[in-house]
C-alpha cells in the first residue's frame, strides 16, 4: 500500500511488528521528518539522542536499530539506496521557526503537520519530538559548526525500515522553503507498507 504524502504536508500510518516501511523521495532533494510512537503509549517515541547513543553514530548504518527514548529498540534500518546523507541533529520546524526567519503570517511546518497526520488517525501527541531527518544535508565541519546544505536525493531514491514492535509512523514532506535543504521547492514523498509477498520487503541487508 502507497501513501502519498504531498509537498509541505504529512502523513501517518500504523504499522506492525515486523512489517517493513518504505520512504520513497518521488522527484528528489527533498527532506522527510519522520516521526515514529509505540502504537500503546505514544508518549514512547523514537529519539534521535538515545540512539545515537546506542550506535555511536550520527546516523545508524543499515542493520542497526534506533531506539526510543526508552532505549527500546522501535524500528531496523534494513535498506538504503539513497546516497545515504541523512540528519538525527536539527529539529522540526515549527511556527517559531518561521517566525525567527522572518514570516509573519501562516507558514506550514513539520511540527503541524505530525498534530495533523496524528489527528487523522484520532491521535495526538503532547510535544514533537526531534525527528529523523531522511535525506537532509546537515555536515560537521572539524569545528563542530553546521552547514544546511540542499538534499542530494534523486528521483525514486528510497530508505527501507522494519518495526521492531507495534507503531505509528508519520512523515513531514518537509515545508523548509527559506533555508534550502529542500533543493528548489518542497516536493512530495511516499510511504510504501511492504506486503510480505512484495519481494521488495524481502531484499538481503545490505
């Protein structure tokens, strides 16, 4: 099944323990928040910080788990054919956000569109996590400072998750239009449920 989560919107869907997930970039240079709760207690959610932790990394490698912010494992990094640039440092954009850069009036954003994909599925969290930022450009130079760089994604590229347990996965087609980590203008993404007849869910690890 294929969710379409369109430009400077968001989109969640539940999915099962062992069931895989996919984030497809459709047209390129397009960053995803991705946003996963245990389905039971959505007050459990994955968390960039203690993940890091975990793996020792700024970004798990395919094969490793990122865990929630109560160090359980929620989702497997299974496959990546994207060039494999991706963020666990900046969070979501959000109203203030918009507002620090100058916008004085609406400006959607991650963090209303992960309140209105959980609403849609009659969910709501009390705070927005940092999120996982699929395909965002974020190096660290030597002197730990950051560069917002645009998303080098190519049409199609896609990143491959399977849930360890029970969850609510959302994704944010990131609305980022005045620092450009989005290429020329957000553009949509898709989330694909892998079936588990579909051989694409039954890939090898690479």
């Amino acid at each position: 099944m294929r969710v379409v989560v369109p430009a400077a919107e968001g989109r969640a869907v539940k999915v099962g323990a062992g069931k895989r997930v996919r984030v497809t970039d459709l047209e390129g240079s397009q960053v995803g928040d991705l946003f996963v709760f245990a389905a039971g207690d959505l007050t459990e959610h994955l968390s960039a910080s203690h993940t890091r932790a975990v793996t020792s990394r700024l970004f798990p490698a395919v094969g490793e788990q990122f865990v929630t912010d109560r160090r359980r494992p929620i989702l497997t990094l299974v496959d990546d054919d994207s060039p494999g640039v991706h963020d666990m440092l900046i969070a979501a954009c959000d109203p203030a956000r918009y507002r620090a850069l100058g916008v004085s009036g609406f400006h959607a954003s991650c963090a209303d569109n992960l309140r209105r994909s959980l609403a849609s599925l009659d969910l709501a969290s009390a705070h927005t996590p940092q999120p996982v930022n699929l395909f965002m450009r974020i190096p660290v130079s030597g002197d730990g400072r950051l560069s917002w760089l645009s998303a080098i994604s190519r049409p199609g590229d896609a990143i491959t998750f399977e849930a360890v347990v029970d969850c609510v996965f959302a994704v944010s087609a990131c609305p980022q239009d005045l620092v450009g980590v989005n290429g020329r203008r957000p553009t949509s993404l898709a989330i694909d449920l892998l079936s588990d007849h579909d051989p694409r869910a039954k890939e090898p690890d690479k």
